[in-house]
C-alpha cells in the first residue's frame, strides 16, 4: 500500500512552533522503529523558512561519517568548499557549518542517533561543547533523533546524559491511535480496519506491507505468513535492538500472549525464577512493550499488589500469539495450517483489543460532551468478576461501567442486566455516587435490549455510532 502521512498534528504544530521562536532549541525525537518518526521530522520541514540540515546517522567510522556528511552539507548549502574539502573528524565539521549557521535560522537534524553514538560515543559530549559555547545562544533548532528507546533514553534524556537539562523540548512518538490509523485503510469497512489495527499495532509502515485490494486473511499470508516476507522477522530483529538475553525475554513475551497475566503465571510459564523476573518485565514495561493494568478504583499506594501484565504493542502481541510459535510450519511452507490456526482464534484475540478501541471512542464522547466527563479510565476485576471498561470523575463522583462484545450475534438484554448486577461489587464512592452504564457491541442489539437499554438510561452503541465519518463523510 502507498505510504500516506496521517493525522501527527500536534506534534507537527510543537515543531513549527519551536522553528520559528527565534531562540536556540534542542528538542529529543524518540519512538519504535518504524512509527514515523522520520517523516514527522520531513513534513515539519517541508515549508519552514529555516536552512536546514539533515544528517542521517550510519555505522561508520568518524572520518567516514564527517566526510559523508560535509558532501551532504555542500550539496544542501550548495557550498563548494566543504562538498570538495571534507572534514575528517566531529570537531572540523561543526565547527565550519557553526560559521554558516551564524547568519540566519539553522534547523540542524541528527537523525539515527545512536548510530552515530555507537561509532564514536563522544559525539553527545561534542554536542554538548558546541552548544554551551556557540550554539545556544544561535537561532540553532537542534533535533536529535533515534528509535532505540532505550539508548536515547540514556544518551539524551537520563541525568548522566552530557546533554541532559539543555532539552527545551522532546516528542514520544506513539503509534496511531485506531481513529487516525483507519485513515490508512479509508476503504476497508470498519470490521476490516480492526482486523489490521489488531494485527499491526497503528504502526503506518507496517500498513505499507497491506494492500488494500486483497482480503485481511490474503495480506496475513502475504506479509505476515511467509518467511521471506518483511514483517516475518520484524519482532525478533526489533528485540535485538533493544535487549540482550532474548531467550528469557521472547519466554516472557509467548507467556503474555498466551494469556499468562499474572506475575506468578509468567513466572511459571517461563521458568524464570520470581527474584530474577521483576528485573526483565520492568526493561519491558520501560520499552512500552508491556503494561501492567491494575483495577481502576484501587488506589495508587495499594497498586503493588495487583496487577496483570498486558503485551501493550498490538504487533508484539499477534506476533507472539501466531508468528513465534508457529514459525517450524511457516519455514516448511505450510502457512495454511496457520493461517488456519489464526481463523479459529482471531475472534477471542480480538476482543481485548476491541475493548481498547472501544475505550478510546468512548473516551472521545466523554470530552467532546455526548455523555459526562470521565477524567480516569481502565478495567475493573475482583476474584470472579470482570468489567471490561470503568470510568470514573473524582470530582464529580459520577462512574461508568461498560461491556464490549465483538461477537457475531446481538447483545441481549441479559448482559445489560449482569453488568448493572456486577457494578454492585465495585466498590468505589459507593453512598454518593451516580451510575452510569455503556455497552458497545460489534453486532448491534436485539430489540428487547434496546428496550430495556432506553428504561434504564443505558448507553448502547455500535462501532458505526462512536467513529466519526472520514475526510469522504463516510462511516465504514
């Protein structure tokens, strides 16, 4: 599928904002591979009045680098001297183009940081030299920018970073919620669309491997299910960026996705003893690959001692729950009995993620006023009980309670019932409160459920009634 850049305004705004405050920036662009980190950076570019400079960082040597980048520089500044005089170490380089940039406004990118880092680890502290003594006090919008979390975090956010307290600004780059990521797929109806966000996480260049004229089970075989396809590999070569010791990591991973929540059940699942398992799910927490969920209403000085982990990367999560322990019969090329396997599970694999879209609409009513102001979201479970969504408004005491049910018949007015019966066991505010009640169901409502719905003042919607019509004034 061609590339489409969708939606990023916020960020594109904070960028075009820095570009034109007339004083130094130093902003830190960091998030997994492949969100579009380099594309925000492209786009913010694309009319600013600023020169610009982009450097694209290479596991090179340091004279290799410098001189590659002094060509680029000539060829972007059209400046003959340095195009056929490279200079051949960090200090020369910036040291010339901090001359040209003394005249006017300079939008400087190191984009791939870390690479640039790992061929000469004091590059940070040389940033750090030109910046104290020349550049901040330059209209000079520096933007350092990499997609190893964890190594941008310790080269450029943590206190031990030589740059560290210099930053005016930093984007974390998020993948796309669903609503901006269904834009990608404006086509597909809305069934579809879940389908490839559950699958491939809102990440916009995995949509690029999806073509829109083929069936979701035809783009799972053709990008997903054969071994010499692009995202086949995608997960594991991600992890050996980030992390070390994989066996006990990709244990940890299969042990989520399967449905192994509990601290003790990964803890089993793995075989990684409980003292040496905290230490790897917190790397994993840190990277955004996993979140711990805990009850909404437990507060945060209770919160250590509940808690089910969750993959929070919708990629990682198919890829562990289909691809990983199922490759022997991809690389044999029996990608049908796979697929097979998918088609069997998919539904049950879905709904917690249809749970999360699902969230995110309502969370979208509640500020835009359809229904009252929510400030916390979350789950809610105690022993036997379960409700996919509970919100609630410290303030103004109000709570809702909501069941999502992606399944291919209607919602009957018993599960209204059983939810309004289980919100009695929430224990929240429980003499001053007002109840609310939602259900969302992929399927629609039989008509005694939406009788009962309307006596009860109970929120009922389907998919089509929370997303808003596309850029066409189409819901799909």
């Amino acid at each position: 599928m061609k590339y489409s850049f969708v939606n990023r305004e916020k960020e594109l705004n904070f960028l075009k904002d820095k570009y034109s405050s007339g004083s130094s920036e130093l902003i830190i662009i960091y998030g997994r591979r492949r969100v579009g980190k380099t594309e925000l950076i492209k786009q913010s570019l694309a009319n600013t009045q600023c020169r610009t400079l982009y450097f694209l960082g290479e596991l090179q040597k340091e004279k290799q680098l410098t001189s590659l980048y002094s060509r680029i520089a000539g060829l972007t500044l059209n400046d003959e001297f340095i195009q056929n005089n490279p200079q051949n170490n960090w200090h020369a380089l910036l040291d010339y183009l901090t001359r040209i940039m003394e005249d006017g406004s300079t939008v400087l990118v190191f984009d791939e940081l870390p690479f640039i880092y790992k061929s000469n680890p004091n590059f940070i502290s040389i940033l750090q030299f030109f910046w104290d003594e020349k550049w901040k006090d330059m209209d000079i919008k520096l933007i350092l920018c990499g997609s190893s979390i964890s190594m941008m975090q310790r080269i450029a956010l943590s206190y031990s970073s030589p740059i560290y307290g210099r930053r005016t600004g930093q984007i974390h780059l998020h993948p796309l919620s669903f609503l901006n990521f269904r834009e990608l797929f404006s086509n597909w109806m809305y069934e579809d669309i879940v389908d490839a966000y559950a699958t491939l996480g809102g990440i916009p260049r995995y949509a690029q491997e999806f073509d829109s004229r083929k069936s979701f089970h035809e783009n799972i075989l053709n990008a997903l299910l054969d071994k010499d396809a692009f995202l086949y590999k995608e997960a594991e070569f991600l992890l050996m960026e980030e992390l070390r010791d994989f066996t006990n990591y990709f244990s940890i991973l299969k042990a989520v996705a399967m449905g192994k929540n509990t601290f003790s059940n990964i803890s089993n699942f793995s075989g990684i003893a409980p003292n040496k398992l905290y230490a790897y799910i917190s790397r994993l927490v840190e990277l955004n690959i996993l979140r711990r969920d805990i009850p909404v209403t437990v507060p945060k000085e209770k919160s250590t001692r509940v808690g089910n982990y969750v993959l929070h990367d919708y990629f990682f999560r198919f890829w562990f729950r289909y691809i990983y322990p199922n490759s022997s019969l991809i690389e044999i090329g029996r990608s049908d009995i796979v697929l097979s396997l998918i088609k069997g599970d998919f539904n049950r694999y879905l709904g917690p993620v249809f749970e999360d879209i699902a969230s995110e609409l309502l969370q979208n009513c509640s500020i835009s006023g359809k229904f009252p102001l929510f400030t916390k979201w979350g789950k809610w479970w105690h022993k036997d009980k379960e409700i996919d969504i509970v919100a609630l408004n410290e303030l103004s005491t109000d709570i809702i309670f909501c069941e999502c049910k992606w399944q291919n018949k209607m919602v009957d007015k018993k599960l209204i019932m059983d939810l309004m019966e289980k919100s009695d066991h929430v224990i929240w505010r429980n003499k001053e409160r007002t109840d609310h009640y939602a259900v969302v169901s992929k399927s629609g409502f039989t008509k005694a459920a939406i009788r009962f719905a309307k006596d009860h003042n109970v929120y009922i919607f389907t998919l089509n009634d929370l997303v808003p019509p596309n850029d066409n004034g189409i819901i799909r």
